[in-house]
C-alpha cells in the first residue's frame, strides 16, 4: 500500500488541501492520503490556533474516508516534529510505502527542520506547486542540496520504489487559498 502524508495544522482545513491531495493520489500513483493534523506546529504559534478537536473535525468534513482520511496519529504518537512522526510511523505501518508530501512554501526551510536532511533520506518526498512560492523554493539551499535525488515530474508515479533519498516537485493546478486568508476574512465579518 503507498499512503501520502500531508501534515498540517488544517487551521482550517480547505479545499486547497483536497485540490493537492487529490493531485497527490493522481500524480503519485498513491493508494491513500492521510491528512495528518498536527497538535501544534513548532513553526507557528499558539496564539490563534482553534483547538485541536476543530481543526481535526474540519479535515474530516473535507476528507472522503476512503481514499482522502484526515487522522489525529501524530497527537496519538505524542510527536511534533516531522522526521519522529516519520520514524513512528515506519515503524508502526512497516508495509505501507509512505511519502511526504509538503507545499512548495516549505521546501526552502526543509533543510532546517529538525533532522531535516536526514527526513530527506528516510522518506520520499512530494513538493506540490503553491501559487507566489514556486520559483524561490526551487532556487533555495534546500533544493539545491536536494537536486541530485530530484525525478523528473513525469516519473513521479514511481516516487520512493526504490526508497529514499528521493523527491518531485509536482505542479499542476493551484488553489490559491491559504488557511491564514480564511482566518482572516472570517475575523473581518
């Protein structure tokens, strides 16, 4: 079974996140995606941050239950950070083929996550187009440092067949819509 990851605070979750799942399961040949709600981003803060409850009922609403699954494992796991969510979950699911998928605006930071470059090397990885964010992810240090495990886009359906270090930069048809703005308007009405 090969299952895309998408981690996110899903604060709300939206249609941009179904747009790229669905983008994902096509492209990657993925048998499911798994909207993995996080309980707390060390990149983001606190404040302002709906109650993990909300933000997991708001993935589920969106998600299919089938192919598209929104899941609270990460809480479940007690991990924050990427690449310990990534070990739990080799561990736990040692048949499942995962990939990491993650949009465009976090490619340049990837490399300075916590054990950033070794996440590279343990997991495939899905870049998925963001409208605004694309050019300077694909210039930045984390992806010059990466290019040599990059596949062309075209062969993105064999993604991680022969394990990792490997990575796609997907592109196709954005959603230009960001939790953030949806926060926003609705602080405005």
């Amino acid at each position: 079974m090969r299952v895309g990851i998408l981690g996110g605070s899903f604060n709300p979750a939206h249609v941009g996140h179904i747009s790229l799942a669905r983008r994902a399961l096509k492209s990657l040949n993925l048998d499911q995606i798994w909207l993995m709600v996080s309980p707390q981003n060390p990149f983001k803060p606190s404040k302002g941050m709906a109650p993990f409850a909300e933000r997991l009922a708001s993935a589920k609403k969106l998600a299919d239950g089938r192919k598209i699954i929104a899941t609270d494992i990460e809480q479940r796991f007690g991990t924050k950070k990427t690449f310990l969510t990534v070990q739990h979950l080799q561990k736990h699911f040692p048949k499942i083929s995962f990939t990491w998928l993650i949009g465009a605006d976090n490619l340049p930071d990837l490399c300075h996550w916590y054990r950033g470059r070794d996440l590279i090397q343990k997991i495939p990885i899905a870049v998925c187009a963001r409208p605004g964010c694309n050019k300077e992810a694909l210039k930045s240090s984390s992806a010059s440092w990466m290019r040599r495990w990059q596949r062309p886009e075209y062969k993105a359906g064999t993604l991680g067949e022969k394990g990792a270090p490997d990575w796609v930069f997907l592109h196709g048809r954005e959603v230009d819509l960001s939790s953030t703005e949806i926060r926003k308007l609705a602080l405005e009405k």
